[in-house]
C-alpha cells in the first residue's frame, strides 16, 4: 500500500470507506451478472419456444396460399374490409 504506512497500523478512515465501497460494488456487479445470466436464459427459452412454432406458422402459411389460390376469400380480409366499409359510411 503506501510507503509511510506502518505495517500494524489500523486502517484510515479512508481505507475502511474504500474497502466497504469496494465490497459493496462487487456485490452489486455480482447481482448483476447473476440477473442478466437469469434474463439470458430467458431469452433463450423464448426463442426455443419460437422456434418450435416455424414450422406450424410455415405449413399455416402453405395452407392460406393454397385456399388463396382456390378462390377461396381470406376471412380476416374480407372481415377488415367490411369493417373499413362501415367505417367510411359513419362519417
């Protein structure tokens, strides 16, 4: 540490706030990488789950590109227009 400084000598006050501070700072630095590895995990999951859902959205899709090509009107099209209909008649 410092030169001047006996080695049985106690410690300033400014030493004891430094090494309390010190502490306290590497609990915090500790909680926080504790709480991004939590949130890390997390998102991890999330999107394992979402990538499970690929292949179900891909198939729904193949699905509504076939009753498209059919002819057959997309419901929630059809529905949204309707809505657009009478939304332009109230004004």
């Amino acid at each position: 540490m410092v030169a001047s400084q006996d080695e049985g000598a106690a410690p300033t006050y400014f030493e004891r706030e430094r090494e309390r501070l010190v502490a306290e700072i590497a609990g915090s630095l500790e909680t926080l990488i504790g709480n991004a590895n939590a949130t890390n995990r997390k998102l991890e999951e999330q999107i394992s789950v979402g990538k499970g859902f690929e292949s179900i959205a891909e198939l729904w899709g193949r699905f509504s590109t076939l009753m498209t090509q059919a002819g057959v009107p997309n419901p929630e099209s059809a529905r949204r227009a309707e809505e657009g209909a009478e939304d332009t008649s109230a004004m």
